[in-house]
C-alpha cells in the first residue's frame, strides 16, 4: 500500500473527540466549563493530530521511503503518535526522550517498538529540550536515514489544529466558546487554534496556559516537573496577535484541579489539563462577563498515576494539591 493510503487511513480514526460541560466552583458559585477532551483521540492524546499532519507533510515531501528512520524529541505523547504512524507506515521510529517522561508513556513507546534515547543532562533553563534538540541533531548529523520531523519549526504542526482541531470546535458547539484556554509547549496546538479562532469566531478570547518556570512565550525560566506543558525555548509559533491573556499555572493547583474534576464528575484529566481548568477558574474569578469557556485537555490521565495523582510524588516536588489562587 502506498504511504498516501495508510495516512488516509489513519486521518479516519482521528477525532472526533466529545466535548462535555461540568460545573465548577468559583467563588462560590456554579459556572459552567467545556472540556474538549483529547484523550479520546486515537494514541490517546491531541498530538494525534499533530503527528498526523506532520507526516502527511513529509509524506507530501517525498520524505516518507522504505529504510527511513523517523527521529523526534519528545516528552511523551507525540512520541506514541509517531510510533503508532510509523508502524502504519512500515519505517522506524527514534524518540528522543529525557527523565520528566512518564513510565507509562515510556513503556508504551517500548510496547509500539520505538528505539528510545535517554538525555540525562538538563539544559540551563531548567528543563531538557534543548539537550534533547542537541542529541536529534547530533544523530542526524552522523546518519542519513534518519528524518527529523521536528515539531518545533515544522509549520504544518500549528496548521493542522487550524485546520482540524478548531473547526471540530466551532461545529461541536451550539454557540462559539466566548473564550478558549491551551496549553503551550511548542506552541502549535495554541497558534493553530487561535488561527482559526481568529478567523471564524473573532469575539473568541484566547488564553495560553503555560506553567512556571517554562520560557515557552517569554517568563522566567526554572525547574519544571510536568511533562506535556512548558519548555526551555520560546515557541516558533506564537505571536502576540495570537494571544489575549497568558496564564502561568502550578503544579499543585493542576494536579488539585486533575483530581477535583475527576472526583466531581469522573473525567480523568492529565497535568496540562489541570492547569489549564486551574488557569480557567483564575480567569473566570476574575471574567464573570465569561460563560461559554472552553478547555483544551491534550490528555487523560492514565499516564499520571505516578505524577500529578500521586501524594507521594507532590511532596517529592515539594508541592501539595491546592486549588487555584484566586482573588475574593
Ligand atoms: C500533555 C500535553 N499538554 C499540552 C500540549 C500542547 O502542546 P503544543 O504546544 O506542543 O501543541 C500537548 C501536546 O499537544 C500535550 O501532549
């Protein structure tokens, strides 16, 4: 079968993920959140869809050959997604990974037959990209089989959430969300929505959740513990015309709100979820003018059993569960 064929394939199996409204407190008072809830997507996360349209793109290349061996950095679940495509697609696949992985996302990279590189040594912002960018470009550099897909600058990366990711929204939705909320890590996901966003439904407010410590659209960077949000660079994607507000969260009050909505409702959010319905909460405190809020969650919570649901580790990190910080 020609490459063209298994991705036409794969692109039946992408989305469309539920979009489901629970009720949270703020201040004390009911309001009304959306969470389109990513998880569900095929591989398990939004970066479905990003691997998809990045290796369309270099299928559309011509970069896509028998013995090529595609090669990313990744925190996790565009690794899964990779290695799913790569195996549809019958090449290989090398993620370049470092220690803030989950086991969990570790052992199903293991499980899909990635070869995984470990980085150990953090870079000095504080997390471990750019280690990891140095060792993707050092074994570039030493062997031509490899194809870097490069999530970082590769412009088909924010494309795709602008062409399938917000127009999914818009037509789930009785009426436009009146303000979306997204992680950022590269920053595709965020530009790509607010792309759309920008175009079909201007009133929309768009808000960039990243969390402390990351240097993904400027802040001070530090040590980071969650995987999937933040990063030691700034992104190539995003532009101030892109985003209203830019929220910072922390860990605790992600991991709080990860276990409130799953206690209140039984929807298991990953980390980057937590803080951006922490950063939702924060804004609707501060926004009761806010009503139709929806929340971007990349993932479900299955790879954080040992991360963000566990005591054991916040205190390791010397964090605990606390709610947002809002004003009141
Ligand atoms: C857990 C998680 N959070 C947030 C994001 C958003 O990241 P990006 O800015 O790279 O699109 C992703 C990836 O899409 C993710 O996997």
């Amino acid at each position: 079968m020609h490459a063209r064929q298994y991705l036409d394939r794969f692109e039946t199996l992408l989305g469309v993920t539920p979009v489901k409204t629970l009720t949270v407190d703020v201040l004390g008072r009911p309001r009304s959140i959306n969470l389109k809830l990513e998880g569900h997507n095929i591989t398990g996360s939004i970066k479905a869809r990003t691997a998809y349209g990045l290796v369309r793109g270099l299928a559309e290349d011509g970069l896509i050959r028998p013995g090529v061996r595609l090669i990313e950095s990744t925190s996790g679940n565009l690794g899964v997604a990779l290695a799913t495509m790569a195996r549809y697609l019958g090449v290989g696949f090398t993620a370049v990974v470092d220690p803030l992985i989950t086991t969990e996302c570790l052992t199903r990279l293991r499980d899909l037959g990635a070869t995984v590189v470990m980085v150990e040594d953090p870079d000095p912002a504080g997390g471990y990209l750019l280690s990891r960018l140095a060792k993707v470009k050092q074994m570039v550099a030493q062997d031509d089989a490899y194809v870097w897909v490069d999530q970082y600058n590769n412009w088909r990366n924010p494309e795709i959430h602008r062409q399938m990711t917000g127009p999914e929204i818009l037509g789930q939705m009785p009426t436009p969300p009146d303000a979306v909320f997204a992680a950022i890590s590269t920053g595709g996901t965020f530009a790509g929505l607010s792309r759309c966003f920008r175009a079909r439904s201007p009133q929309t407010r768009m808000i960039a959740v990243d969390i402390k410590g990351s240097v993904a659209f400027g802040g001070r960077p530090g040590k980071r513990h969650l995987s999937g949000i933040g990063a030691s660079r700034r992104s190539s994607f995003l532009d101030p015309g892109l985003i209203d507000h830019l929220a910072f969260a922390g860990v605790g009050e992600s991991a709080y709100y990860c276990r409130a909505v799953l206690r209140d409702s039984g929807i298991y959010l990953g980390g980057s979820s937590g803080a951006v319905v922490a950063a939702c909460v924060r804004y609707l405190a501060e926004h009761p003018e806010i009503q139709n809020p929806l929340c971007v969650c990349a993932d479900g919570g299955e790879k954080y059993e040992s991360t963000v649901y566990s005591d054991a580790w916040l205190e390791a990190i010397d964090e605990r569960a606390a709610p947002a910080d809002v004003p009141g």
